[in-house]
C-alpha cells in the first residue's frame, strides 16, 4: 500500500479541485429547498435496480471467465461485487487489483489472467459508452467539445482493444519480444511471468461467441445504470428519456476514469452536473440529483459489498494483500 500514497495524495487533491469547481456553481439555499422536495422513498427501486446490475454483471464476467474456466454462473458474483465495493474505499480503481486477487484464489485461475480479464470487462463498458454516444448524438444536441471528446477516446480505445487482440493471437511473438527487453534477469522473468498469464486471460478475444455474449450484458448493465438515474432525477422533481439519462451516466463514466479520491468524489459530480446543464436541468437541481444518485449507489455497493465480504467469508486483512500480482502467481503455496 505504501508504494501507492503518492497516487492516493494526488488522486484526493485532484478530487478536491473539483469538489471546488462543483460547489463554486452551486447556490445552497435552493439546493437545498430541492433536497427537502425530494422523495427518497422512490430511491428503494434504484437500491433494487442496483442488485440487478451487479447481477448482470456477475453473468458478463462468468462469460469472460468460461474459456479459461467453467464455473456456476454467479459463483463470482461476491468477487464482482469485491472490486466495485474496494474502488469506494481506496483510489485509483485499486479495487480492480483486489478482486483480480480474490478471485484469481477463489477461482483458481491465474491472478494475472483474472486481471486481463477485468481489463477486457472495462473495454466493453467504455466500447458501449462510445458506440452508445453515437447513436444519440444525432438526438442530443452535444457541445462541440464533448463530441471531439469522445471521438478521441473512440480512436484510443479502438487503438488499444486491437492491440490487445493482436497480442492475444501472436501471443508468443509478444512474448519473444519482450523477452529482448534489456532487464536484469529477475525482473525479467518477473515480467516474461506476468505478461504469459495476463495474455492467457485474453483467451475471451478469440471466442467470438462468448466475447458477443459478454457485450451483450454490458448493454443490459447500462441500461439498468440509466433506468437508475431516471429514477434518481423523478425522485428529485424531473424527468429524463432513457437516451438523457444514458448520456448523463456515460459523461460521469468517463470523469470515473480520472485519478480522482475513493467512491470518485469530486469527478463524479463535476461531470454529473456538466452533463445536465447540457440538457437544460438548472445547476442547483442537477446537483441535488447527482449527488441522490452518487450516495444511492454508494450505499448500495456498500451494503452488497459487506454482503459479499461475510458470505464469501473474505478478510478485510487479506483484501489490502494486493501487491505483487504477477509475485502471487509464481509462487503457489503447496
């Protein structure tokens, strides 16, 4: 953990200017006449759409694990759960170290292969972002940034998922390539070890039926992550087609992608109300909404992820065990 408080110090500082940034726009006095007109008790739908998300995420990622292991469906679901439920508690997406971790002992696959496959999961929700965008771009009318925005992220990320692919084809020519590198001959084996077993988990781009499979419950897991911020924006006195809402939910996607402190605070927001002031909602509202939908779906994945905890009988100890990835991997305790 000691090797990460830079990135953490930085992460809750750039969090901090934007939490700045946020309340700068904000008039308190009618925010919070907005935060007495809400009503909360609409949000117990938002709490049980979450749990049919994290459900369909449970199914997505069985499917990325089936080529390199055949589980029961939802026996990943607590170590789905894991990773959102660890991003809250410390920055940086770390979180996505752990349940790699986790389930990699859980599983019994490689802990590298499990974190490749995590990293193929969080393509799929950014390639359903992009090709979501384009289709109600024509609906929406987008600021001019916003649209070259996402024209850049869809050439990065584009560039990079077909990396990926490449390599997990020509995965022994990657690594003979590597294997050149001039690194001393531990690190490099290190390395060599690392990068066999992580290319072993993009196994899931060569099953054209499982990747498709996969694909299709992101498309599910964001269209209930939609539904919930319409029921956020009713219970806070407006309305929203699922097309707003979905361009709301990708705008706060991408500012989560940001170095940002534990739960994205800060980028969260900041983006959140950016997104709905381009639909026209007043600041002060947009911000009493976004934070109802921030703090329903902390307490959700808090409650899941503590439900998660004790049912997989996992210790809080162990959870912050998450290091050296690539070091679990080679040695195996007998």
């Amino acid at each position: 953990m000691k090797k990460h408080i830079g990135k953490i110090i930085l992460g809750c500082i750039f969090s901090a200017v934007l939490v700045y940034l946020t309340l700068k726009q904000i008039n308190f006095k009618d925010s919070l006449a907005y935060i007495k007109q809400t009503n909360y008790f609409i949000l117990v739908f938002a709490f049980l759409a979450y749990i049919c998300a994290y459900l369909a995420r449970a199914v997505r990622y069985y499917l990325l694990i089936y080529p390199i292991k055949k589980t029961p469906v939802l026996k990943n679901f607590p170590y789905t759960v894991l990773g959102f439920f660890m991003n809250n508690l410390i920055p940086l997406r770390i979180g996505e170290l752990i349940r790699a971790k986790v389930t990699g002992e859980r599983l019994s696959i490689s802990r590298s292969g499990a974190l490749a496959t995590i990293v193929i999961e969080r393509f799929l929700d950014i390639f359903v972002f992009i090709a979501a965008f384009f289709l109600i771009m024509h609906a929406l009318n987008f600021p001019e940034f916003i649209k070259k925005t996402f024209y850049i992220c869809a050439f990065v990320f584009g560039g990079s998922f077909i990396v990926l692919f490449i390599i997990s084809i020509y995965n022994k020519n990657a690594l003979s390539l590597i294997s050149k590198f001039p690194l001393p001959l531990k690190i490099k084996s290190l390395v060599l070890s690392f990068i066999d077993k992580f290319i072993g988990g993009l196994v899931v781009l060569k099953n054209i039926k499982v990747l498709i499979g996969a694909s299709f419950f992101s498309i599910v897991v964001w269209t209930i992550e939609s539904s919930i911020f319409i029921i956020s924006a009713y219970a806070c006195g407006f309305n929203l087609s699922l097309s707003e809402a979905l361009f709301v939910v990708i705008i706060i996607g991408i500012g989560a992608i940001l170095p940002t402190a534990p739960g994205f605070v800060g980028a969260f927001e900041f983006m959140g109300i950016t997104a709905l002031s381009a639909l026209g909602i007043g600041k002060d509202q947009a911000f009493v909404c976004v934070v109802t939908y921030h703090f329903t779906g902390l307490l959700s994945i808090s409650i899941l992820g503590l439900f998660s905890i004790l049912y997989a009988k996992i210790s809080f100890k162990d959870l912050f065990k998450f290091e050296e990835i690539q070091k679990d991997d080679i040695v195996k305790k007998q």
